[in-house]
C-alpha cells in the first residue's frame, strides 16, 4: 500500500508526464493546400461541378478556382467566394454553388513586403523566382494595392456535351482596368506537379469595391504589398462519382494538353515586352472594357535564372519596387 502512494506521488509532481515530452515543442500543423479536381481534367473538358463551395470553406479561407459549367471565375479572399461571370462583373454565389476545380488553403502569411515603385507582375514573378521562392515548391501568394493597369479574362457559362478549354478560350471576354485597387489572389505551383494544376503562378483579380474580377493575364503593380506562405503539403480530393464521361466531346487528351500547354505558355522574348501600357492620369478608375486588343500573350512563363549561392546575402539584394522579406 505504500509503495502504491509513493508511485502516486511521483507521478503527481511530475505532472503525470514523462520527463522527455516536459519540455518538448508544440509541434507545427502544416500548411496545407486542398484542391478539388485537377488541371488535367479541366482542359480536357471536366466542368461538372463535384462538390459545394461551402463544404470548400472549412478548408480555406483563400483560393481560387471556378464554377460548375465553367460559370465564371472563382476568388475566395478571407473566407468570403466571389463569381466573377462572363462580363467582368463579380457577385456572391450561393454555398450550395459547385465546382469542378478549385485551390484553397487558411492563409496565414509567413513573409511579407511593401512595393514601393511600380513594378509588372512578369518582373515581379521572375524577380520573386531569383531571390525570394524555391522554384520547387508550393506557395500562396497575395499581392494587394494600388494598379496602373489589370488585364483578366472570363468565359461564358457552358452546356453539356461540353467542349475541350481550348475551344472554349476561343469565347473568352477580356477586359482591362486602369488606376484601380484591388487584390490579386494566387499560386506558385513547380513544374514537377505536371497536369496536377497549372505550373508557374496563377492568379485571379478582384477589385476593392468587389464590382470587377477575372483570371488575370497581366498587371502593372503602383504600390502596395505582397504577402506568401510556403505549402507543406497539397491534399487532392476525388472527384464526384456523379461525372460521365459522356458530357465530354471525345478528345484526343495528349493532343489537348499539348495544344492547352502552347496557349498558357506561349514565351515572350525578354520581360520588358510585358511592359508595354503605361497607367495615365487622366483615365480614374475606369469599367471594365470588353475586346481590347492585347500586346501580351497570356501567361507568359517566366525564365528560371540559376538560384544564388547558398552563401549569398540576399538582405543586400533589392528587387525594383520589391523590399526585401523580413
């Protein structure tokens, strides 16, 4: 019996715990990205929705995506979706609203800097890519602020039988806005993800007023910030069982896929080209302006420089318009 108390008591002051975990860190949750279809089965004409946006929500509060029939470009900014439809034009969809392909994850932002002079996005993504991201890994990214220029596109929502992307793209709408503010929501996917989702960064636009968003193509950043986090980990969920191969115009996938990959990736010869409109002052805040023509192709992929020296200190190094991440 007195043994028993003495092995009571021991356990006791030491807090009923083994002494190895008293002082053991917590642990850190990973961050994760969860994504809803593949990029793969989008091109090749998968627009069914598989699966409420509401039921997206207790994955993330920040993502992007789109809608069942392709009805719009998806933007989810703290925790709320936005539809931004074929005109240019944003709204709130309902929660029981589905999508075939969305990219979501609880954005809490790990590195963050100012932009302080302006600067276009194709040179901010090759500038982040040469001193601040590993190119093989995942990241979210929020850049929000002042524009001299947006340029997005949108779709016209699609029926069963439905037709491949690259069919589709040949209805897109394009608009432009200058002088505005706003927040582009996006991704850096590596390229060793494949058909998984689209490789290089992505990113949609979403005005302040909430009135204008899209698929952005380019931008011309005045001032404002940027924020990313770094992913530890990408959780890729099923598709509904409900989806019929028989809603597909029959395509040549590979074909597809390679003709889609020439669309996204067609290369411009040097980054400066990207920087062919400059915002005027006597244009404020104007509406979207549907069919301009456009000096730059979409999404052009930005050249991977070598990366620096493990020793090199990158706090001595300024990207223009770009601080350095603390």
């Amino acid at each position: 019996m007195i043994c028993i108390l003495c092995v009571l008591i021991i356990f006791a002051l030491a807090g009923c715990k083994p002494a190895s975990d008293a002082g053991a860190a917590p642990i850190k949750q990973p961050n994760t990205v969860t994504q809803q279809g593949s990029y793969h089965t989008l091109l090749v004409g998968d627009y069914q929705g598989t699966i409420a946006i509401a039921d997206m929500l207790s994955r993330g509060n920040f993502g992007l995506g789109t809608y069942a029939d392709l009805d719009g470009e998806m933007i989810l900014l703290d925790g709320q979706f936005y539809q931004a439809d074929e005109r240019g034009q944003v709204k709130q969809p309902l929660l029981t609203t589905t999508t075939p392909f969305a990219t979501v994850c609880f954005f809490t932002p790990e590195h963050a800097s100012p932009i302080t002079d302006p600067i276009r996005l194709i040179d901010m993504e090759i500038e982040l890519l040469r001193v601040r991201l590993d190119a093989d890994k995942l990241y979210a990214i929020k850049i929000k602020g002042d524009f001299g220029e947006v340029q997005y596109r949108s779709f016209p929502k699609q029926s069963p039988p439905y037709k491949p992307f690259t069919q589709v793209e040949t209805f897109e709408t394009r608009f432009t806005q200058r002088n505005v503010s706003g927040t582009l929501v996006g991704f850096y996917y590596p390229a060793w993800y494949g058909d998984l989702n689209a490789d290089n960064f992505h990113f949609h636009w979403i005005s302040d007023d909430k009135k204008s968003g899209g698929h952005v193509i380019d931008a011309a950043i005045t001032q404002g910030s940027i924020e990313f986090c770094d992913m530890d980990q990408l959780l890729v969920m099923n598709p509904s069982p409900g989806f019929k191969r028989d809603d597909v115009v029959p395509v040549n996938e590979a074909e597809e896929m390679s003709r889609a990959s020439e669309v996204i990736h067609e290369p411009l010869n040097t980054p400066s080209q990207a920087s062919a409109v400059a915002p005027t002052d006597d244009i404020k805040d104007e509406p979207p302006r549907p069919g301009e023509p456009y000096p730059i192709p979409p999404r052009p992929e930005p050249p991977l420089p070598p990366k620096p020296e493990p020793t090199e200190d990158k706090s001595t190094e300024g990207a223009t318009g770009l601080s350095h991440l603390e």
